[in-house]
C-alpha cells in the first residue's frame, strides 16, 4: 500500500449527488475525493428517466421547497457542467402532460391548468380517448445519460479525484478527522461524506433505513412528431428524447439488490402505456435496463451529519436524484462549512430514524 493520501472531503459514491457535491466542494477551494466503487455514473443516475418533476403529485409535500430551489439553480449547474466538460447537455423536453389526481394535485396546494384533449392531442398526437383528465405541468426532462458522460469530466476539470473500482474499507476516526481505507489507499480527511444511494446503509456509519427499489424500464422508437411532452401517469411515464427514442418506466419493486431485466415486468410496463399511446404496442424496442433507486421510509432524502463526528449523509434521494442534485450540492456545502443552508434540512435530518 502507498503513502497516505489527504484531502479535505472524501466522498464514497460517484453517482449524480456525490459529483456533484464535489464539484461544489471544490469551487470552494477545498479538495476532494470522491470514490466509486464500480464506475462513476453507472448506477441509479445512468438508469433514471430524466424528469426535472418539481411539481409531481406524486412527490411528498415537505420535499417541495427543496425541489424549488433545485430547480431554480439547475440552468447555472447545467451550465458550469457544460462549460468544464465542454459537452452539451439539452433540454429534450419543457411540459408535461400528467393525468389528473385531483386529491394529490390540490394537497399541493397548487394553481394547475386542466389541459382539453384538443390540446393534449396537438402535443401527443397518438393520445388515445380514454376519459382520463390531464394537467399542464410546466417542467423539463433531459437524458440523463448525457450527464454521465459531462458530469465526471467536469469534476476532474476542476481539479477533483475521482478513484473507481475503489470500495470504502471503513471509516475510522482520527485527530481532527477521519481515516478512510480502501482496497489500496488510507485516505486522512477532514470530513466523509455517504452518498452511496442505495448502498448508504452498508458503511456502518448508523443504521440508515435505505432500501433499495428497483426500476425497470424500456425505450423504444417513435416517430419524433409523435410525442412532443414528456406523458405521466400514476403507472408509468413517458419521455420523448427529441430524436424519436421514447423512455418508458418505471416499475417499483421491493427486490432487494436485484438488477435483473424482467421481460413479463417489462411487458406490462408496455401494455399499460400502449392504453395510452397505441403506437406503443408495435413499436420497436431500443433497449431495456433496470437500476436501483435509494428509498426511504417517508420517502424523503437523508441530508445531514452522520452519528460518527466528521461524517455526513446525503442520499435516499428516490426517484429524484437527478432533479435534487444541485440542491443537494448546495445546502450539504452550507452545511459541512457551518453556513445555514439556503432551505432548512430538519426534516431530511439523519436523526429523524434514530
């Protein structure tokens, strides 16, 4: 094993919240590692859909402030993460059309226009006559698969460690910090941070209730005119990528750590929105896959300090991992430098489980 490596943060998780939190880090000055077991970007953040939901009905209450302030920074983080890795990241779509949940929509306390089927037809042209009533939600969606490929890129452009295929051994205390070992390294830092997603639970740093919660989806091909908004219900969704490639998802399944493609999951996934969108029976199919999403008991994030002095968690971020990352970045920032963060964190508070 080689000399000690030291840094001010070391992050254990090379996903969307954890590259981002240390691209934040490091405009601070400070310096960074963060360590990815596997390969940075493959996991929940390759195989999310994409959804800038800030206003789903689907999402709890609570977590609304902090998906606002998300969203208000997401064209300055989209653009600082262009700017370093020099790779485009576009908007593929900028409304959606959910169908309507009116006990869930008005718990939100929000001003949401109906949408006549006349104009639902004019922005989903296949959009079968099933009765259903639909909402304008005024949101974005982009492929997540190109921030996997800008968001490393501009973490080491700013000057970041990124080590893959690097496991967290454990975590020790030490003199004004923490000792992390990997399989090759000690690392001396004065701070840790978990954001390992759906494997936050396994570092041993209190018991933290995430759980993973598998996600099967499928794309398939349409002809680009045919689908111009992102199409949402409470059992599946719909992304339309700009060149005629179609995301549909997403299964819930309570599988443990099980990635395996389900084709009877996938099936039905298809069939339901087929009801929808009848091109979709006879459409080609591009591609299937399945991740796993960190789920947490009332459904909210885990931002905060961590039992063990020095340590941090910021993870079980759902199914909003890729909407909430810059947020994340900055109020998990705020709070290890002692700032208040710009929304409070007391309901995302590690302690609520204990």
């Amino acid at each position: 094993m080689g000399r000690p490596l030291v840094a001010d943060i070391v992050i254990a998780g090379g996903g969307i919240i954890g590259l981002s939190l240390g691209l934040e880090l490091r405009q601070r000055g400070l310096s960074v590692i963060v360590l990815e077991r596997h390969h940075a970007m493959q996991a929940a953040s390759w195989a999310a859909g994409g959804m800038l939901a800030g206003r789903d009905p689907e999402n709890p209450p609570t977590l609304l402030p902090l998906l606002l302030r998300s969203l208000a920074l997401y064209p300055a983080y989209l653009e600082r993460m262009q700017a370093l890795s020099g790779d485009a990241i576009p908007v593929r779509t900028r409304r959606t059309l959910q169908q309507l949940d009116a006990q869930k929509i008005f718990a939100t306390d929000l001003n949401i226009p109906l949408a006549s089927y006349q104009e639902a037809q004019f922005m989903v042209p296949g959009l079968a006559d099933t009765g259903e009533k639909f909402i304008w939600l005024e949101e974005a969606s982009l492929d997540p698969r190109d921030i996997c490929r800008a968001l490393p890129v501009a973490f080491l452009a700013e000057k970041g460690t990124l080590l893959e295929g690097t496991p967290v051994l454990s975590v020790e205390q030490a003199k004004d910090g923490v000792v992390v070992e990997t399989p090759r390294e000690h690392i001396h830092a004065a701070a840790f941070v978990n954001c390992c997603g759906a494997w936050a639970g396994e570092l041993g740093l209190g018991g933290l209730p995430v759980e993973p919660v598998k996600g099967q989806m499928a794309t398939i091909a349409l002809a680009p005119e045919r689908l111009r908004c992102v199409l949402r219900t409470p059992e599946f969704y719909a992304i339309p990528r700009g060149d005629g490639r179609v995301a549909i998802g997403a299964t819930v399944e309570h599988a443990g750590f099980d990635q395996t493609i389900q084709e009877p999951s996938i099936a039905v996934l298809l069939r339901t929105a087929g009801e929808f969108l009848p091109e979709v029976n006879d459409a080609p199919r591009l591609e299937s896959w399945a991740g796993l999403r960190p789920g947490t008991p009332d459904g909210l994030p885990i931002l905060g300090a961590a039992e063990m002095e020095h340590c941090w968690h910021a993870t079980g971020h759902y199914r909003n991992g890729v909407l909430l990352a810059p947020a994340t970045a900055l109020v998990m920032t705020q709070l290890m430098l002692g700032e208040t963060p710009d929304v409070s964190l007391d309901v995302f508070a590690p302690s609520r489980f204990v």
